[in-house]
C-alpha cells in the first residue's frame, strides 16, 4: 500500500513540474521552442536563390 502511495505521489509531482517548465505561459519551454522556430522559418524564406 506504501509503495502505491509513493508511486501516486511521485507521478503528481512530476505532472505538476511538466506543466510548471513545459507548458508554462510566455516563458515555458515549449513557447521558446516556438518562438525559435519561427524565428528560423522567417530567415529561411528570407533567403534569396543565387
């Protein structure tokens, strides 16, 4: 029964640190990992054929 409780435990924590670092507002990671992007995209159609 212990173990079940710590592996519960042990799962919420890591769903709450995923929505704290990945998915969070403006400065998560996943909002950088956007911004970059399209950062690339834009200089990459920007690029003119020789």
């Amino acid at each position: 029964m212990r173990n079940i409780l710590m592996t519960v435990m042990m799962l919420v924590v890591v769903v709450l640190l995923f929505n704290g670092i990945i998915t969070q507002g403006s400065t998560g990671t996943q909002a950088q990992i956007q911004k970059q992007g399209t950062a690339a995209n834009t200089k990459i159609g920007a690029l003119a054929p020789q």
